[in-house]
C-alpha cells in the first residue's frame, strides 16, 4: 500500500473513533482537537471556541497562499448500520465509517500530507457545517484571514466544483378557526386548508422558473419538508405549521424569491422566517459571479485538478466567495455515499486526493 494512503487510513482511523454527529454537536475543544494538534508538529495553531460546540482549528506553517478547509462533524447515523458507525472498516476497495465519506478522508489526508512534507500549509478544521446553526466560518472570517483562496474539502470525487446552488430555509405558521368540520368553509377558516393551497401555488411558482440556468444547472430545487397542524378529521384545523427550503442557482436573488413565496397564498401566513440562509458559488450578482468562478477555474487549471461539473448540494464554500475570496470545492468521494447507512470512501480516491495535495504541497504552490 502506498505509504501516503496508509498513514491517511491510519488518522481515517482516529478521526472516525471521535464522535463529532451534528447534532447534538457536543464538541469540545479537547478530544479530536488534541488529536489534530499532536500530528501537527511545527505549526502554528489556534482552536476557537464559538459556543454550542462549534470549534475551530487553524494552522499555519510557512506562508502559504492558499487555505484548506474541512469540517469534522458529521451527521447522526441510523439505525440500519451494519456495524460500529465509529469502528473504521478497511475493504479491498473502501473505507467504511461515520464521516469517512463526507469529509474525515480529506481531514485524515490533509494530516497525512502536513507530516509527509514541509512546504507553506495553511488548514483549518471546523465543527458545525450539518446543521443549520453556522458559526465557525463566520467567525474566522471576521478575522480577516489573508489567503489568496480557499479549497473547500467536500465529496467531489476528485474534481474541482467551482460553482453550486446556494440554500434557504423557511418556517410558516397560519392561523384559522376551529369549529365543526361539517359546514361549508371560508379559504381563511382551516389553516391547514391555507397550508395546502400554498404548497400548490408554491410547486407551481418553482416550475415556472424550469428556464432559469448557470452553469450547467437549471431550475430552482424545492422542498416542503414538513407540514403539522390541526386537532382531528371533523375538526377545522386553527394551527398549521410548515417548513420548506430552496435551492437557488447563484443567479438567482434569494430576497426575491422569499418574497415571492410569502405572498402566494390567497390568505397570508401569520408567520413567515427565513431560518438559515447559504449563498450560492460563486456568490454576487450575475457579472461577478461568473468573473469569481473564472477565478476558481484558473486556480483549479494552475494546481492540476480537473474541473467537474457544478453540483445541487451547498457548501460552505459559498460563504469564503461571499467575503470576496476565490473558493472551490476539491475532495475524494461520491455525495452519493455521504450521509448514508455504512457510508465509504473509495480508497483509489483517498490515495489520488492525498497525492493531488502532497505535489501542490511539496512545490510551494500552496
């Protein structure tokens, strides 16, 4: 085996026995961090603690250009795991584990890589990316970081993303009257009747915008992921609750769409709040969009990474274009793989990421 894949295995190996599942995202800044901070001899490192188990680590040796992020939480795991989610399995072919897909392989090959070499390396490991409750970029970002651009670790299968959807999340409420289910009703009466009609306007607003294109993505994705109210069948329902989301492409403006979705009802919700909010990558308007994704592709080009295509899900890539810095997305295995039961990585993919980063690394291109 090669000696650079076998030592990522071996940190894969550390890094999935920490339990980092968001939520309940009780992270500490101990644990994996002392982990982290033990394999990374003669840099200098800064972990920042922004509450609610959002963590940060930053390293620095040299003085690298470029910055490398990975985050080290990762979902809960279900039930249909066929063996310990924290247990690393090593295949002919795989590496099986809870986050070894999305994303402890390039956090494990990024520590491979920092102790194989001793070019400029700039990394920094983070804690909150899957849930809806983001603060450790932000917070580093206040800082003003002086990076010239930042490579986003997430399964990409070994090619560069250079630009995504972003993502909104919405919570409504309606209110009506309860009252005996047997007359005849008002629109205003039920508020899951409200609820309802919404929901189809809504699923016929997001088919209009089919035509909508950048960059080999079309359309606007849309999801209602839940809708609650009401008491019984012959019961007019005085409460509903629905929750939805929305992926724009970075043309898009997410201001107007939230407008758009709020005032489709034939009553108005009682309660409309934008609960998470993601830009797109590229982030801005359609000319500076296209300009900071040229920007990707040159740094891509100049590192030797292929370039992929665009892809649906976000990222926190979108958040370092949205401070102005050149952000693309790079990392081995599949989404396909990510968030799901015995969740792996492909080995071939590990090795080739790890060499990929070994060779910037070792040039001083990094």
């Amino acid at each position: 085996m090669n000696p650079l894949l076998q030592a990522t295995l071996e940190h894969l190996r550390a890094l999935v026995a920490f339990d980092t599942r968001n939520p309940p995202r009780a992270i500490g800044t101990g644990g994996i961090f002392d982990y982290l901070r033990a394999q990374l001899p003669g840099f200098a490192v800064s972990v920042t603690d922004y509450g609610a188990g959002a963590v940060t680590l930053h390293a620095v040796r040299g003085q690298p250009r470029l910055l490398f992020n990975v985050h080290l939480d990762t979902v809960p795991d279900s039930p249909t795991w066929s063996a310990d989610p924290h247990v690393l399995r090593i295949g002919d072919d795989r590496a099986i584990g809870l986050g070894a897909c999305d994303i402890k392989g390039a956090a494990a090959a990024l520590l491979a890589v920092a102790n194989a070499s001793d070019g400029p390396l700039a990394l920094l490991f983070s804690t909150d990316e899957e849930a809806n409750d983001a603060r450790c970029i932000a917070g580093f970002l206040r800082g003003a970081p002086a990076y010239e651009a930042v490579i986003v670790a997430e399964p990409t299968r070994g090619e560069a993303v250079l630009a995504h959807r972003g993502i909104q999340s919405v919570l409504m409420r309606f209110a009506g009257q309860a009252g005996h289910a047997s007359g005849e009703q008002k629109p205003g009466d039920s508020a899951l009747h409200q609820a309802v009609r919404w929901g189809g306007a809504a699923l016929d607003f997001v088919a209009e915008q089919a035509h909508e294109r950048f960059g080999g993505l079309t359309g606007l994705r849309f999801n209602i992921g839940r809708i609650e109210g009401g008491i019984k069948a012959n019961v007019i329902a005085p409460t509903a609750e629905l929750r939805f989301g929305f992926r724009p492409l970075p043309t898009m403006d997410p201001d107007g769409l939230l407008a758009s979705l709020a005032g489709l009802g034939a009553v108005p919700p009682v309660h409309f709040e934008e609960t998470f909010r993601g830009a797109s990558l590229p982030a801005g308007d359609t000319a500076m969009a296209e300009s900071r994704r040229l920007a990707a592709r040159d740094l891509a080009d100049e590192l030797g990474i292929p370039v992929g295509n665009a892809v649906d899900f976000w990222t926190e890539a979108a958040l370092f274009s949205a401070a102005g810095l050149t952000a693309l997305v790079y990392g081995p295995g599949d989404i396909a793989q990510a968030h799901s039961a015995d969740e792996w990585v492909a080995l071939d993919q590990l090795e080739h990421y790890a060499q990929t980063l070994d060779r910037i690394v070792s040039s001083g291109n990094a």
